[in-house]
C-alpha cells in the first residue's frame, strides 16, 4: 500500500481528499500544519506529497523546498485555488511534480496522482538500459543520476525522464508533444507551458553546476533539442 502525505490548512479540503484517496487503496497521513508534515516527513517514508500553496503557517513552495531537503526525490503535486499561469511557473521552477487547481475534479486528481507515481517508479526503479553519454552529460536511468562534466545535477524524476529523451538522440529536435510522452507517458495531458517550465528548471540547474553549460536548444516553432557535439 502506497502512503501518501497531505498538506492543507482547510478541512474541508483535507479531510474530503483523505477519505477519497483512502478509499483508493492509499494509505494517507493528513496534516493542517505544514511543520507537523516536515517533522513526519524525517521519520516516515512517503511516496507522494499533495499540498496547498497558500498556507498561514509556510507557503507551499517553502514546504516543497523544505521536503526536498529531506528527500530530494519526493513527487510532489501542488493542489491550489491560485491558478495563475506564474503561480504554476513558480511551482514547476522549484520543482513540482505536478499542479491541480481548485475546485478540483476526483477523477482528475486521482488519474494524477496515478500518474506521477507510475513515473517515479518508471524513472527509479525499473531497470533500463544502462547509461546514457552526450558528451559531458552522464544519465544513469536506473539509479535516477545525473551529472554534467562529472558535477551530480539534482533532477526530480520528471526532469530527468526530459532531459533523457533529449540526451538520446542528440541534435534530433523533440516536439512538445513527444517530451509529454516521454515525461507523462501519455497519461495525462499537460500544456506546452508545462514543458517548457521542466526545461527552463533543467537549464537552470545544470548551470547551476557550470555557468557556460547551454547544451539545450530551443527550436523555435517545433521544440527542443540537446546540442550535438
């Protein structure tokens, strides 16, 4: 049984969605205070975090910040009634796995929830052929590594399924469209915004690690693509 975690200041919200994944087969620890979720978080393993944004106690992008700390692989799906398109910029930069807006529909939520596991397991868990070597750029898909001229580069499992379909055919321009499937496996549908988010998080990243790195292009009018040596 998967656990998952619950973070929102209204009951009316939270006690409604526990019952509902529950009743799913999840088990779910539910908390009103973003740090009784942090402290829960240091003793307990939890597969998958839910949270609202606007909170009185820590925001939701402080809590994710200070989820990932603790686990830096977490899923997390960001469930607010802000939505804003920079609110979901915002989400996706810090490196949200997904984003639901209130009111929300059940099915919509659970296939998300559905969905984003299904990809931290894929990208984590399954064995897949081994390495993958662009040049500088090392992603070992089997134990969900990255790295850039031998630096480690911190990538949610979203980020690195992205930038492993870019990183496989270097120079082969990648549609939106093909970086959803890769990303989502077609479970979902999720907006070119999206995408674009995940790789700007993934620019920032890696040069983060070396400030000349710019080895994704923007093809404008048809997508993406890793830079060929």
């Amino acid at each position: 049984m998967q656990r998952l975690m619950i973070v929102d200041d209204e009951l009316e919200i939270l006690n409604p969605l526990q019952s509902m994944l529950e009743a799913e087969g999840y088990r779910i620890d539910a908390f009103g205070s973003p740090l009784k979720a942090i402290s829960h978080l240091k003793r307990n393993e939890i597969a998958l975090v839910i949270c609202d944004i606007k909170m009185p106690e820590m925001n939701g992008y402080d809590l994710l910040k200070e989820l990932r700390v603790i686990t830096p692989n977490l899923p997390v799906i960001f469930l607010s009634s802000k939505d804003e398109e920079q609110d979901q910029i915002i989400g996706f930069t810090l490196g949200a796995d997904d984003y639901v807006t209130k009111p929300f529909s059940k099915h919509l939520l659970l296939a998300r929830v559905a969905a984003v596991l299904r990809r931290h397991v894929d990208g984590s868990v399954q064995d897949k052929s081994s390495q993958i070597i662009a040049g500088d750029l090392v992603i070992d898909q089997s134990r969900h590594l990255v790295s850039w001229r031998e630096f480690p580069i911190d990538l949610t499992v979203t980020e690195c399924l992205l930038l492993a379909a870019l990183a496989e055919r270097p120079g082969l321009v990648k549609s939106r469209s093909q970086l959803m499937d890769a990303a989502y496996a077609g479970a979902i549908h999720v907006t070119d915004r999206t995408i674009d988010s995940h790789v700007r998080n993934i620019r920032q990243k890696l040069k983060s690690s070396d400030e000349d790195c710019s080895i994704i292009a923007t093809v404008h009018g048809l997508g993406y693509k890793l830079k060929a040596d």
